[in-house]
C-alpha cells in the first residue's frame, strides 16, 4: 500500500490568486480583479513558485506568460477548487437533509398507495438523495431498523417498538375480500360483517411487531362472532389468491381494494377499528435526511 505524501502548503486564497494571474497574463489587471495592491499578489505567486520548486510565469517589461509548469499547475488548481466547491455544496446538502442516500423499508400492504406517494412527492422535494427499498415483513424490518441496515420503516399496526420513534401517517378502515359469486358480494345488497360468521377465513399467522391480525378478530369480536380460520398464509397476495379460488374471505386494509383482480369483491367494514401506518426510525437518529422523508409521508396522506 502506497501512502500518499501531503503536497506542498499553499493556501487556496493563493491558488486563486494565480489562476486570476494565468486568466489576465497581466499582475496589474489581475491585482484589481482581486482586490489587493499588485506588490502581495507578486509575493503570493512567488510563495506558490518556491512551494513548487519552479516558476509558473515568464515574465519581462511588457508580456506574462505561462510556462509549460505554469499550465500543468492551472489545471490542477482548477480541478482542486471546482472539487472543493462541489465538496463543499454536497457536505451541506447531507448535512441539511437534501442530498445523501437513504434506505428505506416497507412491508408489503403499505407498497400499495402510501409508498409510491411518499417515493414521488420525497424525491420531487429531494432529487438528490438516493432511496434504496426493500420491502420485508414486520418481524424483518425492525431488525434490519435496529441493526442500521435500514434508515426508516414503513410498518402497519406495528406495537411500540423500544429504542424507536414512531410516527403515524396514515388510518384506514378495514374491507372483507369476497369471492364474485359470493351472497354478499353484490354491492346491492347492505354488507354486515355478521354475515360472514359461517364462512372460513383465510388470515395470517400473529406476528410479534405486528397488531394486525388482532385487529381482525377484534372486528369479528365486534360483529358478534369469531372467525373460523381454515388456512393461514404469509401475505396478503396469497390470501386475495385463495379467496378467488373459493377457500373462503378474508379482512384486509382498505388500501388493497386499487388491486382490481377479476373474481374479487371488497366490502368496507364500517367499524372505529382502523389500519394505522405509521413510520419508524431509530430514537437517536437525528439525522435532517430521516425526517424529512418522515415529514413528507405525514403530509402526502394525513392521518
């Protein structure tokens, strides 16, 4: 491995300096272009050309000129203050939340309207920040949030989660999903939750960073009756699957019904227990850049 040495100390209000001197080929005009009386802009190149070890102008009683030294170093300056300007802009960009590269995690079911609406309204704010996905379920995802492998969650009725913040965006009521041929399917007919008492259900096993699935059998509970479950599955693609296949209903969030699949109905259950999606990041992360996505999610579909 070979160690970079440091180069030669000069100041950047000197590189400048000559860069002017090179523009101009005249230390009068380039002295008034700067500000300074043309004696220390003299001193200024000389201090760069002892640094060096070789002189960067030619010059007699009426012309200045580059040497081939004094090209090669002009160059160099330009590319080490365009870059530092860059670096500069771009160090205050993360700084301030408006450039940098976040990762974000989802579980399935907020894919469907909240994140593509956070996705376009984040980047349109923030076009320089990189967003990276991954969709995983709940369980998953707030080990990849505790680990660090991601830098906010979207998550739906997640519990309280220790050593992170939680932010909800977004409340919406729940929707049996009925089979076509299915009695109360037709939207001419009153839905009542009640009468699905004698069907089987297809729900999800209970999922520890997940209240869901209690959720579900609290509206059953509220209808009167608990639900006769006949198959548990893993996602919700699998149980909208089943239930067209005539394996029985299920109860999912409202947001699910903008996937309009031939052989599907979507029922709304009118009841105070709704779907919450909330936001989560880790408590001691500060960072402008999670906020903000955090912020932008709050407003695209207010709670």
């Amino acid at each position: 491995m070979t160690t970079l040495r440091p180069p030669p100390l000069i100041e950047l209000r000197h590189l400048h300096a000559f860069l002017v001197v090179a523009e101009e080929l005249h230390f009068g005009r380039a002295a008034i272009r700067l500000g300074i009386a043309q004696p220390p802009l003299s001193q200024q190149i000389r201090r760069i050309e002892q640094s060096l070890g070789h002189p960067l102008f030619d010059r007699d009683t009426r012309n200045v000129s580059l040497t081939p030294a004094g090209e090669a170093f002009a160059e160099t300056a330009r590319t080490v203050l365009q870059q530092l300007s860059l670096g500069i802009e771009r160090t205050r960009a993360v700084a301030t939340g408006d450039a940098g590269r976040l990762a974000v995690g989802f579980t399935p079911t907020t894919a469907l309207r909240l994140l593509p609406a956070i996705v376009h309204s984040f980047r349109r704010d923030f076009a320089r920040v990189e967003i990276a996905l991954s969709e995983l379920m709940p369980d998953a995802l707030l080990e990849a949030l505790r680990r660090g492998e991601i830098d906010a969650a979207l998550l739906r009725d997640a519990h309280p989660i220790e050593g992170a913040a939680l932010v909800t965006l977004h409340t919406e009521p729940f929707v049996a999903v009925l089979p076509a041929g299915h009695v109360l399917a037709d939207p001419g007919v009153p839905f009542d939750l009640a009468g699905l008492a004698d069907d089987p259900f297809i729900l999800f096993p209970r999922n520890p960073a997940s209240t869901s699935m209690e959720s579900v059998i609290a509206l059953c509970v509220e209808a009167g009756f608990t639900p006769r479950v006949v198959q548990e599955v893993p996602g919700w693609q699998t149980a909208i699957s089943m239930v067209g296949s005539g394996l029985g209903v299920t109860i999912l969030p409202e947001s699910v019904d903008s996937l309009q699949l031939p052989g599907i109905v979507y029922r709304r259950i009118d009841s105070p227990i709704r779907s919450t999606i909330c936001a989560a990041r880790r408590s001691d992360d500060e960072r402008p850049m999670v906020r903000n996505f955090i912020e932008c999610g709050a407003t695209v579909m207010p709670a």
